[in-house]
C-alpha cells in the first residue's frame, strides 16, 4: 500500500497516552508499493524556535553530475520487513509511504515520485522509535517550505521530533527510550537521505554500492571529537559509558546526554546527503545496523540485485535479505526497506573485454630477425 508502517510485535496503538504505534503487528511482517493510504494522526504543536534554524551537515554527492538522461524520471515501488530476531522483545519499526504527498493531503508538484520511507532503531523501549516513525514525516509534511528546501526542512523535523518526544517523556515518564532514525525522501529525480544514528542507506548505482550515510558511532574521529567538545567522552566505545551511537532521537531520561537546548554528546542533528538519480541507479537498501553488522554495503547491494533479478518484488527481497542475516546470526532485531526506481529488473551487467598488449622483448626480436634472416638465406 501507499503507506505502511511495520515492525514491532504487539499490535494497535500504545495506551495510556503513550506515542501511536501504527499499524504494527508481528515481529515478521511484509509491506510492499501500491495502493492505499497512511493513517491519519492528531498535528503536534509547532516549535518556532526550530521552523527556520539552519540545521544539519548537508553535502551534495556529486556536485555536478551531467548525464544524457535528461528526460529520466524514476518509477518507485517499495517493500519492507522486520524480525524481532534473537531479542526477547521487537524495538525496530519502519514506514514506506510511496506516495507521501497525497497521503499527507499535500499537492503535488512536477512530474515523478514523491515519496518517503524511514527506518527507525529504538533502544530501551520501543517508544521513542514509535513516536519518531509516527512524527517525523508529519512534521515534514507541515513546513511551509517544503519540498522547496528540502534539506533544512528534513533537519529541522529530526530536532521537532526530538523536542517534541521530551516533551511526552515530560507528561510519561514510561515512554522513557531512544532511537535511532533515517529517512529518505524521493521528490522528482533527487534522492534526500537524513541519518542519525547507526542505520545505514545504501544506493545501487549499474551494481556498484554507494553509501548514502555515515554510521554515528562514538569511537568514529568526527563524533569523538564533536562529543569531546560538548562535555562528553568515550568509554570503552560508549558515549559516556552509556550508548553505542553518538546521535539519536530520545534519550531524555539520561542525565549529561541533552539538554532542551538541542547541545550534549548526543545530538539529533542529522547529516543530510542529496543526489540527482539517473538511469544508472537500480534500487536503494535502507537497514538498521543488524544488517550492516552481518553485511557489507557492496555484499547487500550483490546479494539484493540477484534476487531482483529472480524475481522483481522488492518485499520479498527484503525477507530475504533479512533471512539472510539471521542465517549469519546478527544478534540484532532487523528491519529492512528496498526502494526500486524502475518497474523492470536490474539488467544483467556486461563486463567489457579488455585489450590485452603483446609485447616482445628485444632478445626475442634479435632472435627472431635471426629466424627470418636463416630463411631469407
């Protein structure tokens, strides 16, 4: 269906004035492209602070990439899977929302996808990652410059999100938790993809991997030293002792990580990377880090465009990526999306033959004009 959420194990909507839980149902589910709609949620109050602040690390892929498909416009379709995996509990979830502009009641413009798709990694709880999957893209939905400035737009929704969850966390105490999120966004031809934490996007360009994020971990030399200068520190790989990822969304509850001023070791500021598809680019891979702790990013992109190439269903190719990294015992809950960007399968790859030189070395040649010399006699 157009929009979906998935993951989780226990179904409906949290009570007790806990964040939504859209649509989940058991730790297996499978949700792919098509018709349908997102469920309507109630609108969060604005946070004027952040409505205009410049946020986020924005870097475009390639400045300036000039191709002869200029005419190209993608054609999205999507699935997704989670696993609770060997956890005694489900904290992932994820949404695919193919057409993100009818489902939140916004028009369209210009020709091509519009669409988004988050995957969300909760810790301690399941809450934050709920309320995270449920919020964030409405808050997008919501700003008056979007898509027009996408990119401040998108970081500016991860810190509405953020603030908006401490101030749930502020009237529940329960709902105390943390997650980590990625979200993309296809408008047109461009790709957005805003990251926090330690899920990964990966685009398949004619077969080869390019990593549309950067994991957050503590011990990684920008965040060590972003952490550093914010008062925190690394302990055996931890951001304070505490967390194996340096930016996430939540976290309230942990005393020296925030504070409401969105400043700490632990930020929930997203980096921000865009890139202008073409005809070249196959599929895009969105997992939480149980996949990547099993899977490199070039391994998931082979592995993704062979069952493509067998089948053509996105969802089920993302069963299968995750049964997969069961198979090499990720110890982790899994959630996985694939977003194709044409209706046919990735093509098979012809690999140019290359030119071999023949060279000879000059005792051969001496030799040889000895040979032709013997005839000539």
């Amino acid at each position: 269906m157009a929009g979906n959420f998935g993951g989780g194990e226990d179904g409906g909507s949290s009570g007790d004035g806990k964040p939504p839980n859209p649509l989940s149902g058991g730790g297996r589910l499978s949700f792919g492209g098509g018709n349908g709609s997102s469920p309507r949620l109630p609108t969060l109050a604005r946070h004027a602070s952040l409505t205009k602040k410049k946020v986020g690390v924005s870097f475009d892929l390639e400045d300036s990439r000039e191709c002869c498909d200029s005419e190209y416009i993608p054609v999205v379709r999507s699935g997704g899977w989670s696993d609770i995996g060997f956890r005694q509990s489900m904290e992932d979830t994820f949404v695919c929302c193919d057409d993100f502009m009818h489902d939140y009641g916004l028009k369209k413009l210009g020709p091509g996808p519009n669409a988004f798709y988050g995957v969300f990694d909760g810790h301690g709880g399941r809450h934050a990652a709920d309320f995270a999957c449920s919020n964030l893209p409405r808050f997008i939905s919501e700003d008056v410059d979007f898509p027009e400035e996408i990119e401040r737009v998108v970081a500016s929704a991860f810190l509405q999100t953020d603030t908006a969850f401490a101030d749930a966390c502020s009237a529940d105490s329960a709902l105390a938790s943390g997650t980590t999120a990625l979200a993309a966004l296809i408008i047109g031809r461009s790709l957005v993809v805003a990251n926090a934490g330690d899920c990964r996007a990966v685009l398949c360009r004619r077969g080869k991997a390019i990593e549309m994020s950067r994991d957050h971990k503590p011990a990684c030399s920008v965040e060590k030293k972003r952490i550093e200068a914010s008062g925190g520190y690394i302990y055996d790989g931890y951001l304070n002792g505490l967390l194996n990822v340096a930016r996430a969304i939540g976290d309230w509850h942990m005393e020296g990580l925030k504070d409401r001023n969105g400043m700490g070791p632990l930020s929930a500021v997203p980096e921000v990377m865009q890139v202008r598809l073409t005809n070249e680019d196959e599929f895009l891979i969105i997992g939480c880090d149980g996949v990547w702790d099993v899977f490199r990013s070039q391994n998931a992109v082979d592995f993704a465009r062979r069952k493509l190439q067998e089948h053509n269903d996105p969802a089920i190719c993302c069963k299968e990526l995750v049964d997969e990294a069961l198979k090499r015992k990720t110890g982790d809950n899994l959630s996985v999306i694939v977003v194709c960007f044409s209706s046919s399968p990735p093509p098979a790859l012809s690999v140019p033959r290359a030119r071999v030189q023949r060279s000879i070395s000059a005792e051969g040649l001496k030799e040889l004009q000895g040979f032709l010399d013997s005839l000539a006699n």
